[in-house]
C-alpha cells in the first residue's frame, strides 16, 4: 500500500482462509480508485451510536480512527478505494470530509459497512 497514514487497527476479528473480495464482480486491483458509501449497521463494535434531535434512536452512527479519534466516515458519506492488503486483510480507504488523507479498516469492517455489491 502507498500513502499511508498511521493504520487504524479497528476491531480486527479473524477472517483468515476467507478470500478478501471487495466488489463481488470486480478483481480487487480493478476497485482501487472507485466510490463506496458507508452503511454501517447498528451494534457494531466500531462504531459509535448516538441519537438524533428528534429523538430517533442510533440516528448518527460514526467510526473514529483509534489512534486519533477523528471521525474516518459515517453513515452515508462516500469514501474512495485506494488500496488493499491481501495479507493483512486490510482496505486502504479516503474520506474527503475527513482530516486524515487515507487510513486502513479491516477487511470484515469493510465488508459490514461497505458490502461488495455496489
């Protein structure tokens, strides 16, 4: 991987002797560069929840990077594929409403909040 900042080590569960596939139509070189929008679930472990104005339950679901608590994405907003690493199962990521110019989720975050079928 190129460009990296500091890598985000969010919740890395296991997902070895699983073939990282991050566009189920794609080669994984071929998604670098492309948009992905976030859809992060409720009572994932990466992810903070908190409550709209109006009172809607879970309404604002933001993932921090761990080492700089900066806010990396949340619900909606779009990032960009810039990298992968097979071995380490990790996705190399941009955000442009963030400070941080890229940084690295697992690939099972991605997988939960990204999905492959875009």
């Amino acid at each position: 991987m190129t460009n990296r900042e500091t890598p985000t080590p969010i919740n890395r569960k296991e997902v070895r002797g699983k073939k990282m596939l991050l566009n189920e139509k794609l080669k994984n070189s071929k998604c670098i560069g492309k948009k992905v929008t976030a859809h992060t679930g409720t009572n994932k472990d990466w992810a903070e929840y908190s409550d709209s104005n109006e009172g809607e339950k879970n309404y604002y679901r933001d993932v921090y990077d761990v080492g700089t608590v900066i806010i990396i994405y949340m619900y909606g907003e779009t990032c960009t594929i810039e990298g992968f690493n097979e071995s380490e199962e990790t996705v190399l990521l941009s955000n442009e409403d963030c400070v941080i110019e890229c940084f690295e989720i697992p690939y099972n975050q991605y997988k939960e909040d990204f999905g492959v079928k875009w």
